[in-house]
C-alpha cells in the first residue's frame, strides 16, 4: 500500500512541485514569523540579557529601556558601600540626534558605560576598541549600522547632539530592532552627548576635509573660556569642549549590581529597595520579562506577526489539501476497484494520508533550510534578530505535518463516499 501512496504522489512530477511550493512557502513563513516574534522579544531586552550583573535598579517609573526617569549617580555610591554588594555600575542610556558628515539627522540610542566595567560592556569587540572609549567622544558602532549612519569604516566621523563622535571600532551582532542605533560609549562621553542633547550649548559640524569644527550656539549664554578658565570673546571654539566627571548630581539610567560570592539575592534585593526608595529593583530575568511585556503586550507587534504565522497555515492548508483532493479525484476509480476487492476504509484513508506525510516531508526540509538562510542574511545586512531554536524547529515540523494531515481530511471524504461499482460505469 505505500507504494501506491508515492506511486500517486511522484507520478505528476509538475502538480507535486506546486504543492511543494505551497508548503515550503507556509513553513518558512510561520517559522520566519515566529522567529522574528521571538528575536524581537529578545531584542527587547538585549542589554539585560548581555549584561553579568545579578540586580538592576531603576526608576519606579520604568516603562521599557528608553523610557523612564533617571537616578542621581549619588546612589551608584551609595549601593557600592551597601552590605552584600560585590560591585555597582552605573549605565545611561536615551536617545539622541545624529548628524552625519552630509548634514542628515538621525536617531541614534546612546549607551554609555565605564570602558573598565564588567557587568556591561560592549560584546563581539576588541578590547583595545573599548579601550579606545577612554579618549573623549569616541564611539562603537555595529557593522549593521554603518550604512543607516551613513559611516564607511571605522574612522568615520560623525555627530550626536552637536559634539563630535568619532567610530574607534566596530562590534558585531549587538544591534536591536527595537532600538536606534547603538552608540556605545563611556559615561563621560555619554554625559556630554545627553547634557548638550538638552541644553544645547555646542554645535558641531563636520567638514569636507573630515576635521570637527565647533561653536558655542545660539541659546547658549555661557562664554568659551581658554586654558587659565577665563572668558574668551571669541565667537566660536575650534576644537569640542572638554569632558567632565560625573558628579553626585548627575542622572543615570540604571544601576547595576553585583552581589557576593553567597550573598542572599532576595534579600538584597529587599535593602537595595529600601536604600534606592525612589527606584525598583530587578533581577536581570525579572528586567527582561518586564521590557518584553511592554511591546508584547502594549504594542500591536505580537498580533501583527501572529496573524502572519497564521495567514502562512492557511495558505499552506489550502494548497496541500487542494493537491491531494484533486490527485483523489484522478485516480477515484483505482481507490473504488481497491474497495471492491475488499480494501476497507482505513486502508484507503491511509493512503491518502501517506500521500500528505510525504508531501509534508519533502516541503518542510527546504522550507527550514530557506528560513536559517533569511535568518543568517538578516542579521548580518540589518542586524535583525530571527530566532530560531530547536524546539522552534521541532515545533515547526509538527504543525507542518499536523497542517498536511489535516489537509488530508477534504481527500478523505472523497473516499468515503467512493463507490465500487463505479469501476463497472462507463
């Protein structure tokens, strides 16, 4: 009997192709949608998951990454000399204006960080490159985003909230979709890019020759000041302002902390509460549940690309059902001499189903294969994330065969009805 089921199924080589079509088309668009859904999620929380710190202190008024209030830095001091805490850093993170060297404006997200940390810092980099950060207003950039910045290579220049910023390097696979472009930098660069992104006291322009030429603007009612500190009449400085250190008063984003070897994380979590009373405190999973909440759940992005998946099965079904009610339709009078001989039912039924198992098979392979192509393209040209596990895979395979199957149902009935004296009608 399973010879007649591939005996059927390979014999009209063009009509199997159009099925298989159908089917790799719907697997690859429901794991590719899946994927996107999943790498999007974890976009969400990209910085929390790369990050090695056990707790995350923010603002009660904690939205998503970007949108909450900040923390005076005077509390990162004060979390260091708490009871229980190993180390504590501080991390900015908020949007800014870009300008690249044609004058267009974009938005870019400004991470900044301590180039000596070690509960966040940039990944798949040289660490010379972070380093680097160390010298005032130089920045990383991923690869992915060095054509939406309108950057050419690593020495590219550019400016963010009208100071200079300078590519020192470049780093890999650390883009998110749900954010601008990463901007890495350290927290005295990343102060002077937010400061002046609020107060606009520098703007800074790139020449034709690719050097920095920088004046104070407008609404600024400071005077530039020369190197005894006093006030130059001057109308413009040729070169950006100097970077400052964080002082208590400073904002920050977040603040991160690591505990000690044994520490109680529960309870410290419970006095980091009590100590930061105007700020929440997470643990790195909790942070990252919470970001993704956020855009599953208050944005329309998962019912988008749910739909789609859904829309991929539909597609799918209608296709391999329609292959396998006509393929019956042709050979109705083979299927009514088997009942004659006394085949039962079952036996017909299993054909058919025979029939979408292996239709099923030979659309899912391909179609797997099209989406870790797709997958691999994105991140490496846009930096999307499609994730696509194992268990996803496995998922994928059996609601393809379950989709093929089903399809089977509209065949089958055909059968039901079959009558075998219809091999003696003319």
């Amino acid at each position: 009997m399973p010879s007649i089921a591939r005996k059927n199924l390979f014999e009209d080589i063009p009509r199997f192709l159009v099925a298989q079509a159908g089917i790799i088309f719907s697997v690859s668009l429901v794991t590719i949608q899946t994927g996107v859904f999943r790498g999007f999620m974890q976009s969400a929380s990209l910085l929390v998951d790369k990050s090695s710190a056990d707790l995350w202190i923010t603002s009660k008024d904690f939205v998503h990454m970007e949108l909450t209030l900040p923390l005076p830095y005077e509390r990162v001091v004060e979390v260091r000399q708490a009871k229980g805490v190993d180390r504590a850093e501080a991390v900015m993170l908020s949007k800014a204006l870009w300008r690249d060297r044609d004058g267009k404006l974009d938005t870019v997200s400004v991470v900044g960080t301590h180039p000596g940390a070690s509960l966040l810092q940039p990944w798949n980099v040289a660490k010379d490159d972070i380093q680097d950060l160390k010298q005032p207003y130089q920045i990383l950039v991923d690869r992915s985003s060095l054509s939406k910045l309108n950057l050419k290579d690593p020495d590219s220049v550019g400016t963010v909230s009208g100071l200079p910023a300078e590519v020192t390097g470049l780093t890999q696979r650390t883009q998110s979709v749900v954010f601008s472009p990463f901007v890495f930098a350290s927290l005295e660069t990343a102060k002077a890019y937010l400061t002046n992104n609020r107060q606009g006291l520098v703007d800074c322009q790139v020449r034709d020759n690719g050097e920095i030429s920088c004046a104070q603007t407008a609404s600024s009612n400071i005077a530039p000041q020369d190197d005894t500190g006093n006030s130059s009449d001057s109308e413009g400085i040729e070169a950006p302002p100097p970077l400052r250190k964080l002082n208590l008063a400073d904002p920050v984003t977040f603040i991160l902390v690591r505990a000690e070897p044994g520490a109680s994380l529960d309870q410290l979590q419970t006095q980091l509460t009590e100590l930061v009373p105007e700020g929440r405190v997470y643990t790195r999973k909790q942070l990252a549940a919470s970001a993704q909440a956020f855009w599953r759940d208050r944005t329309g992005v998962g019912f988008v690309l749910a739909l789609g998946a859904v829309v991929g099965i539909i597609v799918g079904v209608a296709i391999v059902g329609q292959i396998l009610y006509t393929l019956t339709s042709d050979r109705i009078r083979e299927f009514g001499t088997l009942k004659a001989m006394g085949a039962s039912d079952w036996v017909l039924r299993k054909i058919v189903i025979e029939q979408a198992l292996w239709m099923g098979l030979c659309g899912y392979l391909p179609g797997v294969g099209l989406s870790a192509g797709v997958s691999a393209w994105a991140m490496a040209e846009a930096g999307v994330i499609i994730a696509i596990s194992p268990l996803s895979i496995v998922i994928t395979f059996g609601g393809t065969i379950l989709m093929c199957v089903g399809s089977a149902l509209f065949a089958i009935q055909k059968i039901n009805r079959v009558d075998p004296a219809i091999v003696f009608k003319a």
